[in-house]
C-alpha cells in the first residue's frame, strides 16, 4: 500500500516539506506567555522541541515505567523510548498530510513529562492522596512541568513554551481542571474543553500516534517478560493477519525475527490507514486554517474497521498483560512506595529538596516533588525513610 494518493487540494507532495493549509503556522502561533523575540535561526516549534529536549524533566524519563520497571530488564521501553516511538510515527504521518512536524514532535516528546514513578500505578496512588487537595492527573501535570517546574531561565518559570505545544500536551482534562486553568489563562489552553472543540491537527496526531506506539511495543515488552505468550496475541485478528502474511512471504523465518516483521507490518498498516482515514475526514470537512479545524469534529483517526481491530489488541493486552497477576503485584508495591512517600513528606516537608520544601502549598509541592522522581529514586528514598526494602 502506498503512504501518498493523489494530493488534496492544499496537501504537499510527497517530496515536498511546505505545511498544508490547516496546518499549524510557527509564524502564526498564538504566542507565548512571556514575550520573547523570535530566535534568529529556528522556527518556534523547533525551539520548543529543543527546549524540552534539554529539560530536566525530559532526562528523568530514561528511569520512569511504561510497562516493566525500569531495573526489570535493560530493553524494556521506558517514558522516554515510548516518547521517542510516538515522535517518530507522528513525524512520519505529519509529513504525508502536510502538518507540521517540529510541532508534533515536541508534543510527542513532552507527552508524559507530568507521569509519575511506577506509571499508571504511581498516578492512581498520588491522585488518592491528593483527592481533597485538587486530585492528580498526569496530562494536566505535563502541562505543570513545561509551565511551571522546569525552573532554567532567568525571566520566568517552566519553558515558556508556545500555546499550540501546550495545547497539544494537555491531552484531557477534566471540566474542573478545565475551569481553573480558564480562570488562570483566560481563552489559554482549557478553554477549549469548556467550548467543546478541538485541538490542532499536529495535536490530534500525537494521541493517536500514543496509542499505536504503546499498542505495538508492549506486545514487544509482554513476549519478552514471558507473561505473553505469542499465541495470546495470535487470538487478535490484526496480528494474526499480518503473522500470515509474515510466513507467506518468509516461510523460512523464524524466533523473534517473526515477532519483529509481524509488528513492523502491523506498524506499518495502522499508519497507512490513519493518513488515509484523516485524508478522507479532510476531504469531507476542508478546513482552510487551523482555527477552522477547531470547529470540525475530530479529523485524524483510524477507520472504523481498523478502530475495532485496535481495540480488540487493547483489550487482550488489559486482560493478558496490564492485569497479568505479577504486574499487578509490582504495581501494588509500587503504590505502597508511593503512598507512604506521601505521608513522610506531609508530615517531614524538610525531607524534599529546599525548592519544594520550603512551599507553602505543602500537598502540592509533595505532589509535585513525587511525581518528578524517577523510578530508581523514589525506591531509594523510601528505603532512606522508612528503613523499609520493598520486594519488586
């Protein structure tokens, strides 16, 4: 199957890098917080992504679960691999419909800066202990990091970045959370959950592009642990599909050179039909400006029939390797970690490091401090405070 058809009225050519006409300008971006003068020699969403690279927060993704704890094995993926696979497979779409691929690969990179240690079992833990001081949610902490944490430059807070890579970073939010950041940031990046619109192309992209690359790499990470086994997988029509198609063409093929093409062509397809589903989304609604795309439905997805394959590949995966009876354990030792971190800091604050002990927002500023940590370093200062050594 070939990535391009003919071109849409305001697509690029394949062979061409100009941006189609509901992509996002970095010449007409919505700005900044802080004024800044334009850099002499990089677009504006060039700068983001380099500052967001060079941040602290970026560094520590390195030591922070996907799946597998970071010290369970040497090539499981980590936050900071997954970023770089969702970088990739969005600048690889971005390209074919003509968007803007500085911005999607600084959304794609900062997308999970606001997770915590121990992934989705670290963020359920905190946000228990923050639910009668404003809860915790990890997009909305992602926003914080680049807003606020990230502490580098002498003007300002956070990396000051532009509102079409925050936007895109904030992939949900909460009507709650959506009202206070329209009271901090009045027609800023939560307005648009109030209005019911949607955000950007380049934005869309990179949720997309999330799923397909978790999808693909924890059925990588899942064989490779052991706790899933490659006839489970089979049961999914999508993989089985492309396992034949695998041996068809390489009958002699065998080991994990299999798993690798029968992934890359999976990879590959799931690709293909999102730049020909948007396409055709693109066709029907011909937004001419990136204001205009706010107003339309969401435009860049899967096919209904690639839709459902997706989500039958989710659902084995939740059943056969998110809730696989040893995850399970890991992740409830790591929200003890979590938890009793917690509680040493609310009542110890001079246990955090000065900048955050010294806060008056105490829950926050724990919250805060907590969800920084990698992996590695909240198993050693739970050790260092409780005396405790977890088994994990």
């Amino acid at each position: 199957m070939a990535i391009y058809s003919a071109p849409l009225p305001g697509v690029p050519d394949s062979g061409q890098h100009s941006h189609a006409a509901w992509a996002a300008l970095p010449w007409q971006s919505r700005g900044r917080r802080h004024a800044e003068a334009d850099a002499p020699t990089r677009g504006a969403f060039q700068r983001d992504r380099d500052r967001i690279v060079h941040s602290s927060a970026f560094r520590r993704l390195v030591y922070k679960t996907q799946v597998f704890l970071n010290h369970e094995g040497d090539l499981y993926r980590t936050r900071l691999t997954h970023s770089l696979e969702v970088a990739q497979l969005g600048c690889s779409v971005a390209r074919a419909l003509g968007l803007d691929e500085d911005l999607v690969e600084a959304i794609a990179l900062a997308h999970d800066l606001g997770h915590t240690p121990f992934g989705h079992a670290g963020q359920d833990a905190l946000n228990g202990c923050m639910q009668q001081h404003g809860g915790f949610e990890h997009n909305l902490q992602s926003l914080r990091v680049v807003d606020v944490l990230e502490q580098r430059y002498p003007a300002f807070d956070g990396l000051n970045l532009c509102f079409e890579t925050r936007e895109g970073i904030l992939k949900h939010c909460s009507a709650r959370n959506a009202r206070w950041l329209e009271q901090q940031e009045p027609g800023g990046v939560g307005q648009r959950f109030l209005l019911g619109q949607q955000p950007g192309l380049e934005a869309q992209l990179c949720n997309i592009a999330d799923e397909i690359a978790y999808n693909a790499h924890d059925i990588d990470d899942g064989l490779r642990s052991g706790l899933l086994q490659w006839e489970q997988v089979l049961s999914v029509p999508l993989v089985a599909r492309h396992h034949a198609s695998t041996l068809r063409d390489w009958p002699q093929l065998s080991g994990r050179r299999v798993i690798y093409e029968t992934i890359r062509r999976m990879l590959s397809e799931q690709v293909y039909d999102v730049i020909a589903a948007t396409r055709a989304a693109l066709e029907q609604h011909r937004p001419d400006s990136v204001d205009a795309v706010r107003q339309c439905p969401p435009l860049v997805g899967f096919s209904a029939t690639m839709r459902d394959e997706s989500l039958q590949l989710k659902q084995l995966l939740l059943k056969a390797l998110y809730r696989h009876p040893q995850v399970m354990q890991t992740m409830d030792v790591a929200q003890q970690v979590v938890r009793e971190l917690f509680a040493i800091y609310l009542q110890q604050p001079q246990q955090m490091k000065p900048d955050f002990a010294t806060r008056a927002d105490t829950e926050r500023a724990v919250a805060d401090y907590i969800a920084g940590m990698t992996d590695r370093f909240a198993l050693r200062e739970h050790v260092r405070l409780t005396g405790q050594q977890v088994l994990m």
